[in-house]
C-alpha cells in the first residue's frame, strides 16, 4: 500500500522532470530561432549590399543589432552599432530586414506591415520589395 505523501511527493518528482524537459526544449527551441533569425537577416541584408549581425541575450532580455551598410563596405569599415546614425532609409530597409527575418524564422501565419517605405528612397524602396526571396517572404509568406 502506497501512503498518500509518497504519492504526491513521485507526482511532484514527475512534474519537475517534466517542467524541466519542457525548459530544456524550450531553450533548444530559442537558440534555433536566433540562429535562424541571424542567418535570415543577413540574406536579406545581403541582397542589397548590406550586412550585420544579430546578438540575442537571453538573460538580459536585450538584442543588439550591429550594421554594415553598403556604403561602409566600400570604404569605412566603421560598424553601426547605433542605428540612430543610420539614414531613414537604411533605417527603414534593416528593420524590415529583421522583421522579416524574425517573420520567416518564426513561421508566423500572419504578417502585416503599414508604412514601412516612409523614409525608403523610391528606388531603394522598389529594389527592396521586388527582390525576389524579399518579396516573397515579405508579401506573400512563402
């Protein structure tokens, strides 16, 4: 005969083995997602000249976003670690790099984005949106 402490202290264990397998899948799962996120900002960053890099704290809570614009790579090889320097264009062009990177990575189902093209050049703009994989993965979500 099993006593009832016993018994609520083995569904306890089981919970915690549990809770923490589940933590552990999850932590797995993040890593995959920043990983993915990283390699998909820089594709789109890419497709335009441009590169950068992501690095995701988890413990902090915080992501710092390192920039090289196509400018810089023909010259200064100064990297924008503050994105107030950056035109409103370049400004505009790296976040919906990330949000579509993050988007893609994510495998959101649904996707919307208003006025994002405010400060894009109009060239800039049009190269950005008609680029293939961009425009796929920002328009259409394939």
């Amino acid at each position: 005969v099993v006593s009832t402490q016993s018994t609520g202290e083995l569904l306890h264990e089981m919970v915690q083995k549990s809770l923490l397998e589940r933590v552990k899948a999850w932590m797995g799962f993040r890593k995959s997602i920043a990983k993915r996120t990283l390699t998909l900002f820089n594709v789109f960053l890419s497709n335009q000249g441009h590169a950068g890099s992501l690095d995701f704290d988890h413990e902090r809570k915080t992501l710092n976003i390192n920039l090289k614009m196509h400018s810089q790579l023909r010259g200064n090889n100064a990297v924008v670690t503050d994105t107030k320097t950056l035109s409103g264009g370049e400004r505009s062009f790296s976040t919906v790099a990330l949000l579509a990177a993050l988007w893609e990575a994510m495998e959101s189902p649904f996707r919307a984005m208003d006025e994002f093209d405010v400060f894009m050049v109009l060239l800039f703009f049009f190269q950005s949106v008609h680029h293939q994989s961009f425009c796929q993965s920002l328009l259409t979500g394939e």
